[in-house]
C-alpha cells in the first residue's frame, strides 16, 4: 500500500534519508492488553475483510490458533501459549503483527529503492510497486514478520491500516475489538494509557507486569502490555530485539561507502578525459601521416 498523501520519514535503499521535514505529525500507537484479550479472532476477521487478503487454508493441530504463523495473506493472528510456572498454569493470547518499529531493521536491510517506507506517523509500509520480492527484509525483521507471497512475488505485512489511519479513522482490528484489549491514538497518550494499566495489575498481584516497549528497535508503534514482563518469550517476544549487526554494518557503512566509491570513479573518469581527451588507438597518429609520397 502506498499512502501518497503522507509525509515519509525514511524510506529503503536510500543512504541519507528522503524525508523533507516540511509536515510534522503526531507518531501513532497501537495499545495491546494481553490481559484484557478473550482470543475472540475478531480483530483477525477484521483486517481480513478491510485488506480484502485471500483465504489461507488453515489445519487443527490441537490449538485455537488460526495459523501456525503469520502469512502473506494473514498479517494479523492471536497466539495462544500455554506456560507453566512455579506451579502455575498461564493461557497467554497476544495479539502478533507488525511491531512497526521506529528503528525499522525490514527498511534497513531492502535494497530495493522505495519498496519499504516509514512515514512520519511511524508508520512502516511496503509499497508493492517497488517491492522485488528479494526476503531480505525477512533477514532485518527480529520480530519475524515479513512475509513472501509467491503468487505475487512480493512481501507483505501488517499496514497498520495507513489508508483508515490518514483519513483519520482507527485501524479496522481496533474497531472491531470487543473488550477494549485493543486501544489506538498517540505514541504519548497510549504509553500513558498503557502505565496506567500496568499500575493496576501490580496491584491485582501481578508485580512483575511491564510494557513492551523495546529501545533495542527505537521503541515500537504497537506497544504491548504484559501481565508478565519479565518474559515477553512467553508471549512469543524477543526480549531484546534489535535490528541484526550485519544489516546495520551494511546500511551504515557498506551502502554509503559504495555510493562514495561510484561517486569517485565517475568524477575521477570526467577528471581523465578533461585532462588528457579521448583515449587514442595505438598507432593512430603514424597512420594519420602516411600517404603518397
């Protein structure tokens, strides 16, 4: 999906950044309460009909879980766990997507121009005009989100809804959320939302409840609140995530110096041939003077 009317922040394969700075907007946040969700799948019905994605036969392998795992043509599934602690049995549902993160490793790691862009919501985008269908994004995600859909042969993920959300509307899975799990506004007024909440599970014995929030990645759009913060693995997050050393080696380092490189052996080669002219062949200039005699 390409949102034309947005400001982009940043977009791939683009060494210094594309954006202008001209419009300023407010970074927006999806607000998910894994303590709040019923696993109704309503959300995952939602952005099915919105995205108008095609059907994925689905299996029952002895879970409520729709999927095994996220597909080109699913971008949002409720993950049930089962965990068992100190005795204790914990059924975990959380709500998994794209995390769309403000330090995007997907972006860094596309080299194709354009395919993957951040707007200046925070927003993170795949523009299928421009995708090449390389799954390097797949290598940048530590979320493991992107998707390959080889009808297409291009990658997919969640929208985060960029086409509601810029005509002012909220994301079609927080519309149809019936238990207010799901909450949608502002970066600041959803981590104020999301602390408060957490000050109320403390006191309903849940000391160790936390939002994920992750500075490994810039911190996300979609911040998530855990009854157990202190193992997001049991909700099937990363506990520090961060974008992959080599892709950040070769967005910072390698790409610039590339074009650095290029750069000078074009304006090297203008240099030669305004210093010396066009390279002669050998023996050009004795050919020049035979004739009769």
């Amino acid at each position: 999906m390409n949102a034309s009317g947005l400001e982009i922040r940043q977009s791939s394969a683009s060494s210094w950044g594309s954006g202008t700075g001209q419009r300023k907007m407010a970074v927006v946040s999806k607000y998910i309460d894994t303590s709040t969700c019923i696993g109704c799948k309503a959300c995952e019905v939602a952005c099915q009909e919105w995205n108008d994605l095609h059907i994925v036969p689905t299996a029952q392998v002895g879970t409520y879980q729709t999927m095994p795992t996220l597909d080109a043509n699913y971008w949002n599934l409720i993950k049930f766990r089962e965990v068992e602690a100190d005795g204790n049995f914990s059924w975990l549902m959380r709500k998994d997507q794209c995390m769309h993160c403000a330090d995007p490793g997907c972006l860094k790691a596309c080299p194709a121009p354009g395919a993957i862009v951040q707007y200046e919501n925070g927003i993170v985008d795949v523009n299928p005009d421009a995708c090449i269908g390389c799954k390097m994004c797949q290598t940048g995600c530590p979320f493991d989100v992107p998707r390959y859909a080889a009808r297409t042969d291009k990658m997919a993920k969640c929208t985060l809804c960029v086409d509601r959300v810029q005509v002012g509307l909220e994301p079609a899975c927080i519309k149809a959320c019936p238990t207010g799990c799901l909450h949608f506004g502002t970066k600041d007024d959803m981590k104020a939302l999301a602390e408060s909440r957490i000050e109320q599970l403390k006191a309903n014995g849940f000391a160790q409840a936390a939002v994920y929030d992750p500075p490994g990645v810039g911190g996300t759009t979609v911040i998530t609140v855990l009854s157990h913060g202190d193992h997001p693995e049991w909700y099937g997050l990363p506990k520090d995530p961060h974008v992959p050393t080599g892709v950040r080696f070769w967005k910072s380092v390698l790409r610039p110096v590339g074009v650095i490189a290029f750069a000078a052996a074009f304006f090297a080669m203008v240099g030669h041939y305004l210093t010396y002219g066009p390279k002669k062949p050998k023996g050009s200039d004795e050919k020049r003077g035979e004739g009769p005699v």
